[in-house]
C-alpha cells in the first residue's frame, strides 16, 4: 500500500523585508546575503499572526469537508510554542473545525519535529488506510536584531495531509537517523530569540547530511544514482547548497549538473521567506513540485531532515502522476503579492510581538489579510479571531 504526503499548502505574512535594504542598514555587502547566505526576501511576521494561525492559515484551504471527516490525528511541529502545557495543535483543531474524536499534539525537536510528525502519521496511516493525518510545521525564526543571524530569520507554516494513495510523494519506510546532545542552537525558556553557534551549526548540519545519506545508501543498497534530486532542510539557501556539494563526487558529472539544476528549483520560494525552521525541508519541496519543469512521475525525491540540538534524517519518496492537483499552485503569485516594509518598519514589527506578561494585551490585526489572527491576550488567554465566521 502506498502511504504518503497527498496534500501540501504554505502560509506566511503578507510582509517582507529586501534584503539588499537589509544588508545596507547593517553596513554589510548586498552580495553577502542574497549570494553568500542566499537569500532574497525575508518574512516580517506582524504581531497578528503567531504559529496557531501560521498553522491554521496554511492548513484551511486546501481542506476538503471530507479530509475533515477523515482526519484522525494532528501533528503541530514547532519550536515556537506559545504555552508549555497546551498543545497548539488544540487551537489549530479548534479553528480547522477538526473531528473531536482527533488524536491532537504539538512535537519539538528544533527543525527536525515537521519529519517526526510526517513519520508519525504516515505509521499512523498505514495501520488505518481509511484515515488522514494533519502534519503542520510551523515556526517563526528569531535570532534578533543587527545579529549574525538576523539575515536568516523568516516564518511561515507548511500544512501536509498524509493519506494512503498519495496524490504528490508516496514515502518509503526505510530511512536513517542521527541524534545526539549537540549545542549548536537552542532557546531556553526564558529567551524569545535563539541562542546559536552559527559556523558550528553549519559544519554539523553537513556532518549530519553525510553520515544519514551515505547510512541510507549503505543500509538500503541505494545507488546515489538513483535519486532524481535531493531536498534539503534550508536554515538559509546557501546551507543546503553546501550539503548538496558535498555529495556530488557520489555521481556523474552530467547527474552532478542535474542535481544542482534541481537544486536550484528547492531553494527558489526559500530564498523569498527565509527560516522557518520545522517547516523550511517541507517548502523546498513545495518549491521542488512547483517550480521544477524537469521532474516526472516516479522520479524518487531524497529528503534530508536536520533539527539542531542535534537529529537528523534522511528519507525519499516517489512522485505521483498527479502529483500537481495536491500543490499550493497559487504560492508564487501569493508571495510575489506580499508587501514590502522599510527595515525600521521590520524591526518595529520585531518588537511588538504579544508580550511575554501576564496583562491583558491587544493587538491591531486591521491590516492582517489572512483569515485566522491573533487579537491580544485576555485573563491570561490569547484570542484567536476567525474573520469568516
Ligand atoms: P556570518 O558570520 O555573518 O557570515 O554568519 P559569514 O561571514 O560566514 O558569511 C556568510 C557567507 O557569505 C560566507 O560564505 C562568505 O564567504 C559569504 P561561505 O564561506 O559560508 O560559503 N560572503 C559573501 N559572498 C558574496 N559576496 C560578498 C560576501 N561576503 C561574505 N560580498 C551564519 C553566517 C550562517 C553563521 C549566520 O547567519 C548564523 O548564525 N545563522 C543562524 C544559524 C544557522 O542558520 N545555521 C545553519 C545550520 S543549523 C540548522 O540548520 C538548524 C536551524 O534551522 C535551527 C533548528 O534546527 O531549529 C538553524
């Protein structure tokens, strides 16, 4: 039986910060980051969206009344938690109107949790074919102003229905892991911004990629060969090149050249929205299935998940015939729409989030388009608006 991802949407702000206007205001080359980091565009995410509505945004429209029906468990990965009891995925189930019968949790393990989620329900599906499982990744990168890591912020949510006879990637069941207690990046609970080693996360990052590809390829007998592309978790688009560099001595020149052409393709959305963490893998396949004019049906697809702190994995899948009617179509159009904030209405953004207090707070959501928004905080609850209801 196959079992895989048969729906994907993304959902992120309507707002983005130029990066070349960045780089000037940090007295940093343009070159730097739209070349040596990789990225174009950065998300600026109001105080009007937080990882619920992130997750609720990206999962809604590609919904029918019947996946509602047949959806027994939600998965929300993310490390931008907004309690440390409730799940956020008892909100998402709220607003989405989900089943109550819904097995319903929120998963961490830094960018790494989206893959733990998507195992988990396709485990799920192929234990009761007749359901779905909902598996969000959604998070909102913050490394602070004027940081080194500023350049690789970004936020959005990736929203994935996992079903038996998949529409756009049936998943294998092999794959190879790596976990081990590694401080690289984490956020201890009384930070809003991560604490990071930036050039040490980015040598464990390619450590981690080699030893799960070439584990996967040793205990699975896969030749590199074999694999039409590899899709790679993007903390920011020059990351995953470098991975993706690492493992072309494995194949022909010409397959070299195939797979950076491919590569190409998985970074393009990314190099608009930046880090987002849990979900940032599941958008550069997104860009992959949307963007890529050379990919075919049965063509396999190689997945590398990594999650600071540290876990790693490495996965493929098989693209589907029909694989294009389960795609989020209208995404390049929807960021090319975005509006463009100067870096002072950025950092404004930056610190008005929804204070970490126990006051009551409100927020002004009258400029937000998307359908679910954060409106404040009351009696030490946020409150969550439904625009449509
Ligand atoms: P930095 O020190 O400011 O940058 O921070 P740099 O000086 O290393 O320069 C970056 C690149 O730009 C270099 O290229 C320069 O040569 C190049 P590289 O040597 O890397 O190939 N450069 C230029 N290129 C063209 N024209 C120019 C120019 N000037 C310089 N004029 C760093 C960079 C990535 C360390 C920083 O942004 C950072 O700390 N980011 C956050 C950490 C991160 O993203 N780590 C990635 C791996 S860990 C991970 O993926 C997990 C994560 O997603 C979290 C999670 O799991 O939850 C982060």
């Amino acid at each position: 039986m196959k079992v895989g991802i048969d729906k994907m949407h993304f959902a992120s702000s309507h707002l983005y910060v130029d990066m070349t206007e960045l780089a000037r205001a940090r007295g940093a080359e343009p070159d730097k980051y739209l070349i040596g980091i990789g990225q174009a565009q950065m998300a600026a995410i109001p105080p009007s969206q937080d990882i619920v509505t992130l997750a609720a945004n990206a999962a809604y429209p590609m919904l029918t009344a019947e996946d509602i029906q047949a959806i027994d468990l939600l998965v929300v990965a993310t490390e931008s938690g907004i309690d440390n009891s409730k799940a956020s995925a008892i909100y998402v189930a709220h607003l989405l109107g989900l089943n109550r019968r819904t097995r319903t949790i929120e998963m961490k393990e830094a960018c790494y949790a989206g893959t733990a989620g998507v195992q988990l329900a396709q485990e799920h599906v192929r234990v009761h074919p007749d359901k779905k499982a909902l598996v969000i990744g959604a998070d909102i990168a913050r490394y602070g102003l004027n940081t080194p890591g500023e350049p690789t912020q970004g936020g959005g949510a990736v929203a994935m229905l996992i079903s038996a006879d998949p529409q756009i990637l049936a998943l294998g069941t092999e794959s190879t892991l790596l976990s081990e207690d590694v401080m690289d990046f984490w956020r201890p609970l009384y930070h809003t911004e991560a604490l990071v080693d930036g050039k040490f996360s980015s040598n464990i990052y390619i450590d981690y990629f080699q030893d799960v590809f070439k584990g996967y390829l040793e205990s699975t007998g896969t030749s590199a060969s074999d694999l039409t592309a590899l899709v790679f978790h993007l903390p920011y688009t020059k990351m995953g090149l470098k991975a993706l560099r690492s493992a072309l001595p494995l194949v022909s020149e010409t397959q070299q050249e195939s797979w950076v052409a491919h590569f190409e393709c998985a970074r393009k959305l990314n190099r608009y929205v930046g880090n987002l963490y849990t979900g940032s893998l599941y958008l550069s396949l997104l860009s992959q299935l949307l963007t890529d004019p050379k990919l075919e049906a049965g063509d396999r697809l190689g997945l590398f998940s990594y999650g600071s702190g540290a876990e790693g994995e490495f996965y493929t899948g098989v693209l589907q015939a029909d694989y294009a009617n389960g795609l989020d179509t209208g995404l390049p159009q929807c960021l090319a729409r975005r509006q463009r904030v100067s870096v002072t209405e950025y950092e404004q953004l930056f610190k008005s989030q929804l204070a970490w207090k126990a006051d009551d707070q409100e927020l002004d959501y009258a400029s937000d388009p998307h359908r679910f928004v954060l409106t404040g905080q009351h009696d030490e609850q946020r409150q969550y608006l439904d625009k449509w209801a």
